[in-house]
C-alpha cells in the first residue's frame, strides 16, 4: 500500500489547527492586552470548527479533492 | 443556521503583523521563494543558521471561512514548499501570527533563545516525513461476516427461533449484546494490530479526531514519522488490515511533520 496525496479539508485543518510549533506568547505584541491579530483568525477558525461539527463540511471535502494542493 | 462569520474589530485595520510558516535550517542563497497568503510574498529571517519563513500578514478584515480556507490551503503550500528546499521543517499551525511592525526583529530574538530547542527538535524530524494513516470500519459487513462466520453466535441465533414471547425478546437481548461486545473486540484487536506493528517500526502519534467516511467510521487515526526507506515496511502492514472485508486503511502523506514539533 502506498501512502496518497489525496488529501481533503479535513486532513489539513486536523493539522493546521493545534498543531505545530509553539511560541512564546509574549513576543506577540498585543493592544490593550489582546492578540487581536490572533484572537479575530481564532474566530473564524472555531466557525469552520462549528460547521465541521455539523457535517456542513460535505461541498469543502470534495472542493479540495478536485484542485489539491498538489 | 446561521452561517458562522467574523470580522475583525475597528482596531485592526492598519495593524501589521507578520505570519508564521515554519522555522527551518539552512542556507537562504539562492533566496526563498513562494507565494503565501493572499498571494503575499514569502521571505526568511535568519539568525545563526536557523531560518524563520515568513510573510507580512495579510489583511485583518477576515469576510469569510472560504477565504480562510484558501489561506489554510496557501500555510500548507508554503510549508510543503519549503520542506521541499530545506529539509527538515518545524512548521508552525495556522494562524501564528506576530503584531506590529518589528516582527523580524522579534522573530531572530525567539530565534535566538530557543536555538537549542530548534536544533533538537529540527534533528528529530530530518529525513522523515509524517503520514497519516486512518482505518475505517463497515459495521454492516463486519456484522454480517460475524453472524456467518461466529459459531458461537450462529448457535445462539438457533437457540433464539426456538423461543417465544419473553424468553425470545430477553433472548435477543442478549445476542445483540454478544454481537456488540465481539465487533468491539475486533475492532479493538484491529488497532492493537496495527498500533503495534506500526510503533516497532517507527514514532507515532494517536489522534484524538475521529470521524467517518464513505468507508464507515474511523477506528484508528495515527500520525506516523517515518523515513522513505520505511515506507514499504509501513505499507505492507496497512496491506494486512485493508486485505480484510470490511475494513478500509486510508494511508495519507507526505506531510510536513505538524504531529512531531
């Protein structure tokens, strides 16, 4: 058996979200305390998550079948 | 249901920031290039042989989760392009990103106090690559082949026609819970099978996301590091347990190491 590059949404997100590398927090200049930057992407970020959640993931699955990465 | 949006607050527009791609180990001449989110340049910033890929952040007004899709998708080209060219690779997830103008500065500073952690973490994962492997289980067919093939159950299902009324309906009771507890046990001895096989050849990871496909639903989801040299070996164990009816490996890869930094 030989591994794939057929990989979907999933796949990715599974590794993108709390994975990787990690980095002290306080070389992330904040304003007024927060990392905004950080915290509006997180928002979006946990929406995808809500729509995982609720299986409205089918239409993204197959979109990325179609134009892979590689 | 609503669908889900954010946008980002007053404050942001105008702020800069750079994003993260991975950190990597090497020479920057010829330079590195790609194109990252919202088609921003990439760059690398080096401090002592360590090099931090990066780009400028991109605009802060976030419209919606296909945007961000197309950026995950561009984070993974980037990474999976410089793994290519460097190496080994520690990339960092989505969305790591540095405010404010110095980020450069700020980044050959993190650089430079966690160096030796980099270096190990870099030899940790040079010259492998992460594959995922996911194993998928039909219930109906691993129900059906259990009925046919388990004695025990088959000598049950007999006892059971013989029955009527209560004793039938206890009866059937009980069979379904021995069906139950003995597809949990091939499943479970599916995964030991595969875990263990798979642990004596390399490091792995289990994952705590499960889900479910065409094929059924996931009874294993491991992240393996492995060499190419390795990759036969691993291959010919997921040959056994996809060999079986009923039971489907999905064998993905190469990744950039996400699971192992």
């Amino acid at each position: 058996m030989e591994p794939t590059r057929d990989i979907t949404l999933s796949d990715v997100l599974n590794r993108l979200l709390d994975k990787g590398l990690v980095i002290n927090a306080d070389i992330i200049i904040t304003v007024a305390g927060i990392p905004l930057v950080c915290v509006a992407l997180r928002a979006v970020v946990a929406g995808i998550e809500t729509m995982l959640d609720y299986g409205m993931m089918e239409d993204w699955d197959r979109r990325i079948r179609e134009g892979q990465v590689k | 249901m609503e669908k889900p949006t954010a946008s980002a607050p007053a404050e942001l527009q105008g702020l800069r920031g750079t994003y993260l791609y991975c950190v990597a180990e090497g020479d920057v001449d010829p330079p590195f290039a790609a194109a990252g989110l919202e088609g921003k340049e990439v760059y690398a910033i080096e401090y002592m042989g360590l090099v931090a890929i990066a780009c400028d952040c991109p605009p802060s007004r976030v419209e919606d989760a296909a945007r961000v899709e197309k950026w995950m998708i561009a984070h993974q080209s980037v990474v999976d392009k410089a793994m290519e060219r460097f190496g080994a690779v520690l990339p960092f997830g989505f969305g790591r990103i540095i405010a404010g103008d110095s980020g450069g500065n700020r980044v050959r500073e993190w650089l430079e106090s966690s160096h030796g952690i980099l270096k190990r973490k870099l030899e940790r994962v040079r010259g492998k690559a992460e594959y995922g492997v996911q194993v998928f289980w039909d219930q109906e067919i691993m129900t059906r082949r259990l009925m046919r093939d388990n004695q025990r159950i088959e000598g049950l299902r007999k006892e059971g026609e013989e029955k009527r009324g209560g004793t039938a309906f206890m009866h059937e009771i009980k069979l379904e819970k021995v069906i139950k507890e003995d597809l949990a046990a091939r499943a479970n001895e599916c995964f030991r099978f595969l875990y263990r096989g798979v642990s004596e050849l390399c490091e792995v990871k289990v994952e705590r996301v499960y889900g479910s496909a065409e094929g059924g639903r996931m009874i294993a989801n491991i992240s393996c590091l492995l060499k190419d040299t390795q990759i036969k070996a691993l291959g010919e164990i997921l040959e056994k347990v996809n060999d079986e009816e009923g039971i489907y490996v999905r064998f993905t890869g190469p990744w950039p190491p996400y699971s192992f930094v």
